[in-house]
C-alpha cells in the first residue's frame, strides 16, 4: 500500500507542477525515531550478540536463508549511530558474545548487561541479536516489455534488543523487513551479500533509534500577480517571513476567491517552514472554506493537508526526543 500511495503521490506533484502558477520545493525535514529514550541515556553500546556463522563465500551466492555477519553488522550499526550525533557517545564490543550456531536470539542476563555497561561506561546496550537474510531469484515484468527483467532479490532483517543495567529484561526488541535488489548479472557473492546486509541493516535501525532526516518536497503557488512573483523570489532566498508579509497582504487586501486561496494555501506553507504547525493548520482551514469541489485547487489542498496532518502527528515525538538539544532543529 505505501508504494501504491507513493507513486500515486510522485503523479500527483508532477501533474500538479506542470501547472505554469505551482513551483516545487525540496527540502531536508527531521523525522522521529521509532524509540524513545530519556534525556538521561547519554552513551550507549552496540555489542554483537548474533550466532556465529561460518566464512561467506567470497565467489559464490548462496539462494535461501543465511546469517548475517556479526562483527561487521555492529561496527555498520555503531559506525552509524556515531555519524547521527544523537549521544554523547557511542561505543562498541564486537566481539562475539554468542559463541553458538543457535539461529534464534539470545537474551543477555542482568549480570552481563550491567558488566557490559560497566566496561562501556554505557547508559544503556543495543544488543545486535540477528541480522537474517533471505536472497531469492525472481523475474520482473513490466506493462509493455516482452522480455522478463532477471533479479536476486534479499530480504533483510535486523533484530535488536535494548536493555537497561537496572533491568532483568530488555525494555524492547525492534525488527523490521525491507528488501534490497541486484540485476542477476552482477549479483554479489555471500560475503559481499553479508557486508551489503550488515549496512543497510544499520540504515533501519538506526532510523528506529534516533531521528533522522529525510528529503521531502512541498508546492506553492508563485503566479497570478506582482505579489506572488515576489514572494516566490522569497523563497527562491530562503525568507519565509518576507513571503509571508507579502502574502499575507495579499489575502487581506484580495478581492479575487482563486488569489486568496492561493496566498492562504502559501501561508501554510511558510508557516510550517517556520515551525508553526498550529499556524499552518489554520491557514489550511482557510484554504478548505473557499475551495470548490472537484476543482483543482481542492486537489492541491487535500495533497498538502495529508502532508501536514502526518507531520503534526510526528511532532511532538520529534520535540521529545530534541528535548536534550534544547528542541533546536
């Protein structure tokens, strides 16, 4: 459903930005994190808890299920952790602390997390259970290509626990799924796949861990009259509240319906560049009065509106895990 909507979206902002008046702006927007942690969780640790696995081939790639390789995985995950400059610090026991071929997880005693903790001078352990990898050859077709497209597909799954030293168990366990896909001509060999594995399994975790940024695009409109055009040289300049000016007077003082829908529809926008999410709530309401049905000024008002409602609902997890940056973002 999320590729369906996708691409729905990615349709949506190109036949909206063939429109000669709407313009396109990309920018770098912080997400959240999947976990929260408190304030007081400065240095953590990455140890490698995964089963021992024998040497990846280096020639030959094997189809069906296999292991990831441990002591790559947690220096990717730590190495990346490090690189988001969320803790104070970050360090790292790559040895193996499983020695066993056991393929499911092994939780760590209270014993072990609290001598780790004390070695690592942590606050807290993400111990890197399992990184699971399941390759496959499949064929893709596409609508109107006679010829099947060959590929190796590999499903990756990274398992992570985090514990406290105060407590007798993990306080979560995060996994999550995503794929990776190679031509079936220049298909990696086991210990290549093992290493292509260990760093994208460090990318989604770590996008579970801290927040993380991410690029996005938005629309506003830029023609019609002197005003927009000035304003969207504002933009073109980064001054958000210099188009905000403008086009805030050009509301006010508008006798035009299609105008004052336009600069409403900006407001909003300038005011979430600013951070005012309230702000840019309101302006959207203004927006949703004076639309018509069907028209395509409604089209551009819900994309942006569902665009908004799921920042607004990411907020306030984003300010509570800045809290310790001083919400400065």
């Amino acid at each position: 459903m999320m590729k369906i909507y996708t691409l729905c979206a990615v349709a949506l902002m190109c036949c909206l930005a063939s429109c000669s008046s709407i313009q396109t702006l990309t920018f770098d927007q912080l997400c959240p994190a999947t976990v929260n942690f408190p304030e007081r969780v400065r240095n953590v640790a990455v140890v490698n808890n995964m089963p021992a696995t024998p040497e990846a081939k280096r020639t030959l790639l094997t189809l069906g299920e296999m292991n990831g390789n441990g002591k790559k995985s947690a220096e990717m995950l730590a190495s990346s952790l490090a690189d988001s400059k969320y803790f104070n610090q970050v360090m790292i026991c790559d040895s193996a602390l499983n020695d066993t071929h056991f393929a499911g997880r092994r939780i760590l005693t209270q014993k072990e997390v609290q001598q780790l903790a004390g070695e690592l001078d942590a606050d807290l352990i993400f111990s890197l259970d399992q990184v699971g990898i399941q390759t496959e050859r499949d064929e893709l077709v596409y609508p109107g290509i006679a010829a099947s497209w060959p590929v190796i597909k590999a499903k990756v799954t990274p398992v992570l626990s985090i514990y406290l030293p105060e407590r007798e168990r993990p306080i979560q366990v995060i996994a999550k799924t995503d794929s990776l896909q190679w031509d079936a001509g220049l298909a990696p060999s086991d210990r290549q796949m093992q290493e292509e594995a260990a760093s994208y399994a460090a990318y989604m975790l770590t996008q579970m861990l801290v927040p993380y940024w991410k690029q996005t695009e938005r629309i506003y409109y830029d023609g019609g009259c002197v005003e927009m055009r000035d304003a969207a040289v504002c933009v073109r300049e980064n001054d958000w509240q210099g188009a905000y000016d403008l086009w805030k007077s050009l509301f006010d003082h508008s006798k035009s319906n299609k105008l004052k829908i336009k600069s409403a529809f900006n407001l909003a926008l300038a005011s979430e560049m600013q951070g005012d999410l309230p702000q840019a709530e309101k302006w959207m309401k203004e927006v949703e009065k004076r639309v018509t049905a069907g028209s395509d000024e409604e089209a551009v008002w819900k994309f942006y509106a569902a665009q908004l409602a799921e920042r607004s609902k990411d907020f306030p997890y984003l300010n509570a895990q800045m809290g310790r940056f001083g919400n400065k973002f």
